[in-house]
C-alpha cells in the first residue's frame, strides 16, 4: 500500500470512526416549545395497567424465522411486566413476570426459550416498547435526569433520554407514529422501535416493528390482534 | 448478548399440537370399542380422509379473557395433513411425505415459511404422528393412552416423557354422541393453561382436493 493509499484509508477510517463517535446531534429548543413536545412525548408511554395481543414475526440471526402469538401484560406505575408467548396452535411456549426492577420470573420456558439470557433480554426488550426510559412513569425521576427536548439537523423534534451508558430519543412520525431508538455512549445503534402510523381506539399501534443491531441482533414485527 | 431462537420451542408445540388434533379427529368408535389395539389398528385403516372446521379456545391466568382462534383441518390417508388457522392469525401446518412445514401470513400480506433450527425435534413428533395415523396409539413414544368408558368417552393421554409433562400434563379427546366424531381435544399445560379445540362439521371419507396438501394457497 503507497502512502495516498494509506492516507485514504486512514482519513476513511478516521470518518467513520467520527460517525460512530457519539449519537446524532441535537439543537435544544426554547421553553415555550419544549414543554408541548415533551408532553407529546411522555404521552407515548400512558400511565395504567393494559393487556395486549399480537402476532410476532421473528427474524433471527442466520436467517430462521418464526411466527409466534404474544400475550403481554403490564402496570406502568410499578413498572410490572407479564409476557408469554405462544404458538399459534395454542401451546404455551414461555411465561414470566417482572416486577419493577426486580429479576424476571419465570414459571414456563419450553426448549430453547429456557436459555439463561432468553428472558432478561427480552424484557429489556418489551420493557424498552411499553415504558418511558429511565426509571419511572414519566422517564423523569429515580436516577434519570429529565429528557431533553430539541430537533435533529434536519429538523425532526426529538426528546432525549440521558441513561446510564446509553441515550434513548423518541422522535414522533406522523399522527400517532413514533420511533424509539437507543444508542451506545459511543453512537453506535444498539436498538430500535417504529411504532404505527395508525393506532387503536386505545392508542395501541396497529402494527410496530423492533429490531436490535449487531451480528446476533433480530428484528420483530408486531401486529396487534386483541387489547 | 446470546443469540436467541424460538425454534424448537414452536416446532414442538406445533408438532404435538397436530399430533394430539389427529389423534382426536381419528374414528372414535374404534377407540371406543377397542380393548384390542390390533382392532383399532384396522378400524384406522378404512380412514381415508377426515375434513373439520374447528374452534380454538386458549385459557391462561395472564389472558383477561380467552383467545378464540378458528380453522380447519384436513387429513388424507396415509399420511397427508393441513392444519389451517384462518382468524385471528393466519397460518398453515402442511404434513406429507414424512416432512412438516408451516407457513404464516406476513403482515405484508405475503406467506412466508418458518424455518426450523430443530428439525431433529419435529422428526421424533412426527414418528408418533404416525403411529396414531396407523392406529398404533399402544407403542407411541410420547403419550400413553386410556379410555374412561361412558355416555360421552373421553381418552386421555399421559405423556409419558418428563420433559414432555412439563408443558403438557394430559390430554383428553371427548367424544360426541354420533359413533366415530371427536367433539372436542383439550390440552392441559398446567394449573390454570389450557387449550380447547372444539371440532364441529366433520366429515369422513369425502373427496378431499390434494392440492390443500401441497401449498398454502
């Protein structure tokens, strides 16, 4: 390699490593502005307790896929989270319960869904859809400082959430769409929810998707059955 | 972060889900009048095609209120079955020729094919599928069968493995008055998890069109 090969390369590597140096930008917005946005935002996550029932379609890692039925429950106030999930045919493939903070417990777990890391990951995963980041109803209290409300460079608004090790934006799309996505402190995308665009007479998406990166990630397409 | 797979999960849960469904739509009247299994293993053999509607009804302390999914069901002798869920999701079970598929309508609106990372799994299931098929409900790996005579019958089905009885503690297959039709299979998979199938608009031996064995469409 000359040496203008291996400045290119340096300056490309250089760029990318740049890219990934911190998550996107944003420009905060005066008072009077943030306060509507941020009730926008808070409002995605309702305080109460609901049950719904979708239909998953998993995408995983080396290309296997899987359609499942997902029965999930939970309590925004105590941040308690129930979830099972099911094969079409009726059989219970997987059952547990979080409460708060505590561990997940589980009480049914069918072959490979009995791995150790299975259900913590996916309640960091359901819990990440259904509730405010950080540690309460609002996102605002417990050991999280408030969002920060601004707009990206290209001007779509944006509250942000300042977690340990990681930030968390909710950027709002359309009438009752919203993408939730959370990033490393490095930049690097560690996972992403797209809620809607249409909702239910309740405020469920009609139809979501989330996905976590990386070489093990898998993504899964949500479509509400019950609620 | 481990990868994660719902594989051999499903795959099992499908596989003895057909596999107790069959068992239940096949000719009650054999069951029934068989103490002998080499009665019910002939009995079985004038079976050659079962077609039935059905209706799902799935209880779980975590559901306020149970899921009610409805399908139906096609069975072609030797070995040919299509398993079909029509509301509120919508997918289909093929069996033929000793391979199973399952395919699910995407939210795209197009059918999309499970995969499996545990085919290994869903052959051993298969095996006893059948068996059943063949009437041989007295040397099945998985479930060991008993008739409580009656009005009404009902068979249950012990699984006989431990790791099988922690997700499914019984079955029992509920006959209805007219000789030979199952009127429902209710699978128990704890103290409050259960799964109702009620069959309704059986018919036996008709004229069923192979190509439901084939695809999905």
């Amino acid at each position: 390699m000359n040496r203008t090969s291996r400045t290119a390369t340096g300056l490309i590597a250089l760029a990318l490593a740049c890219a990934c140096s911190s998550p996107p930008g944003i420009v905060p917005l005066p008072a009077a502005d943030a306060d509507p946005l941020l009730r926008s935002c808070l409002a995605r996550f309702p305080s109460g307790s609901f049950e719904v029932v979708h239909a998953i379609e998993a995408t995983l890692p080396l290309g296997n896929a899987s359609t499942v039925v997902g029965v999930s429950a939970w309590d925004a106030g105590s941040r308690t989270l129930s979830a099972a999930l099911l094969a079409p045919e009726g059989i219970a493939l997987f059952e547990a319960s979080r409460f708060g903070k505590g561990d997940v417990s589980v009480t049914r777990a069918l072959p490979p869904l009995d791995r150790p890391n299975f259900a913590h990951g996916l309640f960091e995963d359901l819990g990440f859809m259904y509730f405010a980041p950080g540690g309460g109803p609002s996102g605002s209290d417990g050991d999280v400082s408030a969002p920060q409300v601004g707009r990206y460079g290209d001007g779509s608004p944006v509250c942000r959430w300042s977690l340990e090790g990681s930030v968390v934006d909710l950027v709002s799309s359309g009438e009752g769409g919203f993408t939730l996505s959370e990033y490393r402190g490095s930049g690097e995308p560690v996972r992403r929810y797209e809620a809607g665009p249409t909702t239910s007479a309740r405020g469920f998406p009609h139809s979501s998707r989330f996905q976590r990166t990386g070489p093990a990630g898998y993504s899964m397409r949500f479509t509400l059955v019950e609620q | 972060m481990q990868p994660r797979s719902f594989g051999i999960g499903i795959d099992i849960g499908t596989a003895v889900a057909i596999a107790v469904v069959i068992a239940a739509v096949l000719p009650g009247r054999s069951l029934l009048a068989a103490e002998d299994f080499r009665e019910l293993r002939q009995q079985a053999e004038l079976v050659k095609s079962i077609a039935a509607d059905f209706t799902q009804t799935k209880k779980m302390k975590l559901l306020k209120k149970p899921l009610v999914s409805k399908g139906r069901f096609f069975y072609s002798a030797p070995e040919a079955v299509r398993w079909e869920y029509r509301s509120p999701i919508r997918t289909v079970s093929l069996v033929k020729g000793g391979g199973v598929k399952r395919y699910s309508l995407s939210a795209e609106g197009t059918w999309r094919a499970d995969s499996s990372s545990a085919v290994e799994g869903m052959r051993i299931v298969m095996e006893q599928i059948t068996g059943w098929l063949a009437g041989r409900f007295d040397d099945g790996t998985l479930f060991v069968a008993s008739l409580a005579p009656g009005e009404r019958p009902v068979v249950m089905l012990s699984p006989r493995d431990k790791e099988m009885a922690r997700f499914i503690s019984r079955v029992e297959v509920r006959f209805s008055n007219r000789p030979g039709v199952v009127e429902a299979v209710e699978i128990f998979e704890g103290e409050s998890t259960s799964t109702l199938i009620e069959f309704s608009n059986v018919r036996l031996n008709e004229a069923v069109d192979g190509r439901l064995f084939e695809g999905v469409e």
